[in-house]
C-alpha cells in the first residue's frame, strides 16, 4: 500500500469546471457526479479555484430570495484550492484527509488539471488494501 500515489486512485472522467459557468450548471454537475466539490479551470486547464456544495447553497439561497438572477462560479468559488501532484503518497494523502482538510483534492502536473481524488477514493483503497479476514481476531484457543 505505501506504494500506491494519488495516480492510481485518481479520477479523471470528470469534467472541471470552467469560468463564467452559472452556479445552477455547477450544482447540475455537482449532482450528476456525487461529488462535493469540482475544480474551476480556464481553457488550458490551468487550476483557477474549486467550488463546493457549500459556497452554492448560500449563493442560490441569496440569488432566490433576492430574484438576483443565476450568479457565476467566478462569484462564490474559492480561489486558493489546495491540490496535490498524482506521485502524492495515498498514505500521505489519507493523513490530510483524516485531519480534516478537503473532501476533494484537485490533481496537478505541470501546471494542469489532471484529475481529482476523493476522500471516498481513498477510503476504497484502504479498504481494499486491508489485512485479510482469514483469521478471527480473538481466535479461541480450542481451534
């Protein structure tokens, strides 16, 4: 498991969204992927920011009730995301995760968006990584 990086766990079918993009679109696409947050990036994929559940709910709950109109994800996204590189150790990554930092990690090389890894990404792997079964863990001293 030490070997794994955040390359082999990594998602990269999910489109990232890109600036000027209406918070309803966001949301569509929050909801469609069941994901909790989606990078923001220009048109060369370059990281721009990330936009969360979060930042929508309070945005389209204000937008409603003021009859503003569909605000933009330049408007509510967070524009400081932190990301990782896809050699990032997955142990290194599951510490962060238990820590309590993001749900969603943008992936980035070179410069550009590669993908994202989940927290649930994550905890798949290190289930699947687990000890095996095979044995009870308070055998009893008969067997």
């Amino acid at each position: 498991m030490c070997a794994l990086r955040v390359s082999d766990v990594m998602s990269n079918h999910i489109e990232p969204i890109r600036c000027g993009t209406p918070l309803t679109k966001v949301v569509k696409a929050l909801l469609e992927n069941h994901i909790s947050g989606l990078p923001v990036v220009d048109a060369s994929r370059r990281l721009l920011g990330f936009v969360s559940e979060q930042d929508c709910i309070h945005a389209l709950l204000v937008s409603n009730y003021h009859c503003e109109g569909d605000p933009i994800v330049d408007d509510v996204m967070f524009r400081e995301p932190l990301s990782i590189s896809p050699g990032t150790s997955i142990v290194d990554l599951a510490q962060k995760l238990g820590a309590g930092k993001p749900k969603v990690y943008p992936v980035v090389d070179h410069g550009k968006l590669v993908g994202i890894v989940t927290r649930s990404a994550i905890l798949e792997h290190l289930v699947n990584a687990g000890c095996s079964v095979g044995t009870p863990r308070f055998a009893n001293s008969d067997d």
